[in-house]
C-alpha cells in the first residue's frame, strides 16, 4: 500500500493536433507534450497547488490522475491505486470539479442536479436527501436549491459544482480553477471552504494561476511550465528561491511594447512581466524585478513612465512572490502565454 | 450474496436516476409527444399514397398479392411503430452522450463509480418505456378497430418478443455510442444504418419483394424477424408460441449484437480516453 494520496512518476501525456489550413489544404500533424515527465508526492491532509500559466498542463495532469485520460508514459496513484489498472477505486475516492460553470445539467434544479450524481455514486435515497441538505447548507445555496440551474448566476454555479464534488465524502479532492470567473466575495467564500475541508482532513489537489491563491491556501506547490514541474517546495521555500531584491508593480493604462523594451535595457532592471487586462486601453499591470534599491530606480522608472505617456494608476514596491519565482525560473513572464494568444 | 445484492442495488440507483433526469427533461420539453403520436400514421399515410399513386385503384390487389393482407394501413402502422422504436433505440445512447457532451457533462458522470454501460445504456428504459406508451396510445385505436380480439397470453408473449428484438438494436446503439465518443459524428453512420434497417427490414412491404440475396442480407436483421412476429400475430392472428423458433434466433442475435456491441465501445472508450476525446465536442 502506498503511503501517499497522491503519486505520480513520470507521469506524461502527448497529445497530437492538426494544424488547419483552409478546406482543401492538409494540415500538419504537431505533437504536443502536455505533461513531461511529471513527479511528485501529495501528503493526505494537506492541500497541494499546481500553479502555472494557461496551457501549463495543470488541468491535464488532474484529468489523469482523475482517470479521464491515459497517460502516455509514467505512472500515477491516487490513494494507493494505479490510475489505469485500478481506475474504477480511484474514482471512487475522488470528488472531483473542473469547470466552474459547465457540467451541470440547465433544466435540472440545484438539488435535482446534486441527487442524480447521488445516485451515480450509488447513496441510497435516504442518506443522499441528507448528504445533500447539509452540502446546500455548506455551500450557502439552500434558497436557491430549487431553481432551475439555468437560472443560477456563475457564483451559484460554481458552488453547486464544489458541492457535486463532495458528494461521495471521497478523502481526495482535485478542483481545477475553483474561483475562476468568480467575483471576489463568492472566491473568498470557495477559499473559505477550501480551507475548511482541509481541517476536516481532505487531502485536496488544487490547480490556480492566481498567485494569491496559491500562496495563500497551498501546504506546498508545484509550479508547472509547459508541462514541466519547474519547483516544488512550500510557499516561503519557494519564495526564498528568488534573489531578495524589490518589485515594482505598475498598474497602469497605454503601457506601449516600446517602453517595456525601454525598461528590459536599464541596468537596475532584472525583468519586466506585464499582463495586460484591456488591448484596446493598453490598461494592466507591469511587474518590475529591480536589482538595486527601489528607492534609487523609482524617480527614473517615473520619470520613464511620463516619457512614454503612460498613465500610472498605482504603484507599490513589493518583496518577491510567486509570480517572480515563476519569472526567475522560466525566463518568461506568467501572462506571457495569454498575451500571445490575444495578440494572435 | 451480499456483494451481488449490493451490485444490483447500485445499478438500479443509476438506473433511477437517469430514469428521473429524462423524466424530467422530457417533462420540461413536452413538445416531443406530438412527434411520436402522429409519426406512424404520417409515415404509413406517405407510403398508402406512394403506393395509391404507382398502382392506383388496383393497388390494394397487388399488395395483398405480396403481403398476404389487403390491410395496407395495419399492416404499415405496425411496420412504423416498430421502425420508430427500432430508430430511437439505435440512436439513443449515442445521441445522449453527444449531448452530455454538449453540456460538458460527460466527464462528470464518467467520473462516478457507475458502471458506464449500464449509466449511458439507461437513457433507453425512459425513452423506450415513453415510447411504447405514446406509441400504443396512438396505434390502439386503429388496432381495435381493425383487429380480432388478441389473447393476453399472445400480448404478453408479443411485448417480450418486442424487448427481446430489441436487445440486438440496443447492440447496434452502443456501436453508435462508441463512434460518438470517439469521433464526434455519429449523423453519418446512424443515419447509413437507419436507411439500411428501414429499406431492408420490411416495414412498409414484405421483403419477399426484394432480390433473393438481398432477402439474406434482411433475414439477418432483427428488425426484420421482430417486424415479422409481431405482424403475424396482429394481422394474421398466428399464436406466438407456434414461432418459437424465430424467437430463440431473435435472443441468439440478441446476444451476439451485444457482446460485439460492448467489445467495440470498450475498445474505443479506451481510445477516447488516450486521445482526451471525452472533453472535446
């Protein structure tokens, strides 16, 4: 028996795509690795974080440890069964959520959706009807639980979703994304419970891009790149793996690329990561890892600003976070990926 | 004892709960029920004109040369009856899972402990059973009207044979639902296999009319041999247990439609899963 609640080793998953060019052109087949090699160890009771940008293979790596996909290469175990040869016991000790909003049925209510997946994890009727009151309780949907589905706000739908997968009181939890699209009081509420379940000794398995998140709620992460595990390590390890310098983070409006290549020639500049929110405003935040006192480069970073007629909204001078762990080690910024498909 | 009561027990929960899904699903889009109450007699009616139009009035003479009954509207009233549910069964689980793909719900219940042939094999007991109602409800009147009396032995035997014709086509149904799972499309191979049942079958003529190769190819069609049972019990007042014969090849077929059946999906469920197919729609 293995003593961990989840294991992966070398765990990988290739996909392959066809690139599509016009009706009668054939296009080429690309094979992309989704997950590389991937190793690591979650502990039961503690709630371990697969941070990385879009397309990192976080949702990949949770869809094969979920038993939805058959890795390629490696091996997996999810409270001590193989996730291929043992696949039918994994499930059973998953509850699992992968879309906050998607996944239910529309013209079934909250609690019509949450007793047919009762069912399905074969509760018998009585002990369901239970388990789903006190799951509406926890979730705070009780008022709503008769509605129909499609009447629920995105919020709504993720909590029902959350509740879903608690359903079969499985020990593992994987949530992919659970507050995305979330507005900030539902995502502290999801947070809340999260917190929660881990108190009650869930061992849950979580994927975010959100820094925050992850800093604040994970035992210990992984961060992944391009389906590659980069670091794993507590958060503080994590953060103690970047040079102690300052960040300067920049929310701002008409940042132009012509600045930012600017600032990625000045000597007291280590990096630049921006993540622009709105193309058409050119409105979003800078991120700038500085190599000397922040201090010293503040009235020339300002003073660069104004130069490029760029409208400076708020400024703060920060130690490193996540974020800069993920820029050190990868050599790119976190948005970096999202940029590019916007721009494409 | 205990683990096979507790196994039964599990598969009927599933059971009830796509029963109360569709249930409630069909309630909340009730326009279906125009379609399966005036299907038959529309398509009955279209092949009574066809026919009318090729022979005109001696028609009726030339089918009951063929089809050994001038009952031509009985006789294509039970012929459609059978199509419509022959249709539904072949495309249901199919078409339900591409819907549950649609709804990004397919993951979700392939990630329960159900057992999956039974979970997506399911939605046929409410459609099926909502069928025969409809169906009968709709097809009663004409055959009371135009019918003797049915002993309830024969009509109990007659439901059997129904369901044991099935079995084969809910084969065929899960062939479908391993192509929708696995490429998406499963329009182009129902919609081949539903002009092949329906042209070879002998719906809506006696397949004596065909070439006598193709008589082989029908002969091996359950929808061929249920067709053929049930109308020489309603319109020829032939006692069922007299064509016990067809009946054991009807469950023999039965059989082999749904261990091919299961093996094909398995096989290909496995494949959807290696390709990350079951996300995609």
């Amino acid at each position: 028996m293995r003593s961990y609640a989840i294991e992966t080793k070398d765990l990988t998953k290739i996909f392959v795509t066809k690139e599509r060019k016009g009706i009668f052109k054939r296009g080429t087949k690309k094979r992309i690795v989704a997950v590389d090699h991937v190793n690591f160890k979650v502990c039961s009771g503690e709630i371990f974080g697969l941070l990385g940008p879009n397309g990192a293979g976080k949702t990949t790596t949770i869809k094969l440890l979920a038993t939805l996909l058959i890795p390629d290469d490696g091996e997996a175990w999810v409270n001590g069964y193989h996730i291929v040869q043992e696949a039918d016991k994994v499930r059973e000790s998953i509850g699992v959520s992968l879309y906050s909003d998607r996944g239910l049925y529309w013209k079934l209510t909250g609690r019509e959706n949450l007793r047919y997946f009762a069912y399905l994890y074969h509760l018998p009727p009585k002990v369901a009807e239970k388990r789903i009151e006190e799951l509406l309780e926890i979730v705070d949907l009780k008022g709503d639980a008769d509605k129909l589905v499609e009447e629920y706000s995105t919020g709504m739908k993720a909590k029902l979703n959350l509740a879903r997968a608690l359903l079969n009181d499985a020990p593992i939890l994987m949530l992919d994304e659970p507050t995305l699209g979330l507005d900030p009081h539902s995502a502290r509420k999801v947070r809340e419970l999260i917190m929660k379940l881990r108190g009650e000794g869930k061992t849950i398995l979580l994927t975010t891009h959100n820094m925050e998140e992850a800093d604040h709620l994970c035992d210990r992460i992984a961060i992944i790149n391009k389906g590659k595990i980069v670091a794993l390590g507590t958060p503080e390890e994590l953060k103690r793996m970047v040079k102690r310098q300052d960040i300067v983070v920049i929310e701002a409006i008409n940042i132009d690329k012509a600045l930012i290549e600017v600032l990625k020639g000045e000597d007291y500049v280590s990096y630049v990561s921006e993540n622009i929110k709105d193309p058409l405003s050119m409105s979003g935040t800078l991120r700038i890892g500085l190599n000397e006192n922040s201090r010293e480069a503040l009235p020339n970073l300002l003073a660069l600003m104004t130069k490029h007629k760029v409208k400076v909204q708020h400024i703060k001078v920060t130690g490193p976070s996540l974020e800069d762990v993920f820029i050190t080690l990868t050599k790119r910024g976190f948005y970096e990926e999202d940029q590019e498909s916007r721009a494409k | 004892m205990r683990r096979i009561k507790s196994l039964v027990l599990n598969n009927l929960l599933v059971i009830k709960a796509v029963f109360m899904r569709e249930i409630l699903y069909w309630v909340r889009y009730p326009l279906w029920f125009l379609t399966l109450i005036s299907f038959p007699y529309l398509i009955s009616g279209l092949f009574y004109s066809i026919g009318y139009a090729l022979s005109g009035e001696n028609a009726i003479k030339y089918f009951n040369q063929r089809a050994g009954t001038p009952n031509v509207f009985l006789y294509q009233l039970i012929g459609s009856a059978i199509f419509m549910i022959s249709i539904l069964i072949i495309e249901d689980v199919g078409q339900s899972i591409r819907a549950e793909q649609f709804r990004g719900t397919l993951e979700y219940n392939y990630l329960t402990a159900a057992n999956k042939i039974v979970l997506w094999g399911s939605v046929v007991i409410p459609h099926g059973l909502i069928s025969l109602t409809t169906l009968a409800g709709s097809i009663i009147p004409m055959l009371f009207m135009e019918i003797k009396p049915v002993d309830p032995l024969d009509l109990v035997l007659g439901v059997l044979v129904l369901f044991i014709g099935l079995m084969p086509l809910f084969g065929i149904g899960f062939v479908v639902a391993a192509l929708t799972m696995r490429f998406k499309e499963p329009w182009a191979v129902t919609n081949i296999i539903k002009a092949f049942i329906s042209a070879f079958s002998g719906f809506n003529y006696p397949i004596t009319i065909l070439p006598l190769w193709l008589q082989y190819v029908s002969n091996a069609l359950p929808t061929t041999v249920v067709t053929d049972i049930i109308r020489e019990a309603l319109l020829f007042n032939k006692r069922l247990y007299t064509m016990s014969y067809q009946i054991e090849l009807l469950a023999l077929m039965g059989l082999v439609y749904f261990a091919v059946a299961i093996t094909v999906y398995k096989r290909w469920e496995e494949e959807a899963r290696r390709r990350g197919e079951l996300s995609k729609y």
